[in-house]
C-alpha cells in the first residue's frame, strides 16, 4: 500500500503532472493566477473536490448503471464544488467575490472527470482519495509557482504583502491573460526537458557494456 500510495503521489507530481503532462485544467491559470491567495484557495478547493469525488464514486461504483455513470460523477461532484462554495461565500466573502463564477466552474474541472473514470472506477476508495488529493496537490503546485512570478511581477506583492522596492514599475502584461500562457508553456518546456534528459540518461546507462571481471 505504501509503495503503490508513493507511486501514486510521485506520479501525479511529477511523471503524469495534470496540467504540463495531462494537460488539464489549464482554463484556471487565466482565472485566478494573477494571486496568489485567490490561487491557493482554488487549487485548495479543487484537490478537496477531486479527493472526496473519487472516495465518493470508489466507494459507490458498484452500484452506478454504466448509462447513468457520467451523469452521477456530475452530481457526485457538484454536492462537493456546492459545500465549498457554501464555506467560501460565509467565512471568505472578499475572496468569493473575487473568484466569482470560478468556483462553480470546478464542477467541469476536467482533472476531477478525468481521474474519476481513470482511477476512482477502477481502485479502492481509500487510493481514490489518495489520487484526487495528490492531483490536486500536482495542481496546485504549478498554478501557484506562476501565481508567484505573476504577482510579483504584476503587482510587486505576494499575498498582498509589498515585496520589491518602492520605484519597481509593475509589468502590465503579468496580470493580463496571456501572461498565464506563456508561463504555463514555459513549465511545460521545462518539465518536458527534464524529464526527456532524465530518460534518455536511464536509457544510456542501461545500453552501456558492463566491464568484464578480469580473471585470476
């Protein structure tokens, strides 16, 4: 369990990253990566909505009819994306205000279908959740690193706290959409590089020619 459990966390992280490898989710970095706070308590709200998602239809597929399976995942997630939005709208007013429609818009998060039919309806509940939890963890990390470099660059804060020097001039195009385009392709060259060189080392130490023991 453990073994699979690390597998698990390293694989969403790393190796199969939903957003520069699956390549999801990807709609949400023009949303609300120009903050970081407004960042955090997305991808919060997105790792929990995928965790309980996938524990929910894990525990739950044997009994979905397979005509139906799409339509109970949508209901399955939305009673989950609604709690959040419940629990924002009463202790965070500001910050749901200022995510607005974006919250809701989980529901369709493609990372929370994707692992529901990829994962949740094939494995235990208890690893379901461990998959939607480190998805979303995988999630969080790349939109919070651009959150980071746009509002710095943006603002010339961090989590609304002034942190470059009083004549630094904001860059405009940091809390512009494209901004968030060009950062994502950049994390996605830079993960593909990596991970390319990482294979192709693995890949030349096992072609090498192992030495000959000399004989006696």
């Amino acid at each position: 369990m453990s073994g699979k459990a690390g597998k698990i966390l390293w694989d969403n992280l790393w190796t199969n990253n939903p957003i520069f490898i699956q390549i999801l989710g990807i709609c949400s970095t023009l949303a609300v990566t120009n903050s970081v706070r407004n960042t955090l308590i997305m991808t919060v709200g997105v790792s929990l909505s995928t965790a309980f998602s996938s524990w929910t239809l894990s525990a739950m597929q044997a009994t979905i009819p397979r005509k139906v399976r799409m339509i109970v995942q949508v209901l399955v997630i939305s009673f989950y994306v609604i709690i959040i939005d419940i629990i924002l709208r009463a202790y965070l007013p500001e910050v749901s205000k200022q995510l607005g429609p974006y919250v809701g818009l989980i529901i369709t998060n493609c990372i929370i279908m994707g692992r529901a039919e990829a994962f949740a309806a094939a494995n235990k509940p208890v690893l379901s959740f461990w998959d939607g939890l480190t998805s979303g963890l995988g999630y969080m990390a790349v939109l919070v690193a651009i959150a980071v470099v746009r509002e710095i660059l943006g603002f010339g804060t961090l989590l609304g706290f002034r942190v470059m020097p009083a004549g630094f001039e904001p860059w405009t195009i940091m809390i512009m959409a494209p901004s968030a385009f060009f950062l994502v392709a950049f994390v996605m060259w830079w993960a593909k590089t990596v991970q390319a060189r990482a294979a192709a080392k693995a890949a030349a130490a096992k072609s090498a020619p192992r030495p000959v023991p000399a004989k006696a």
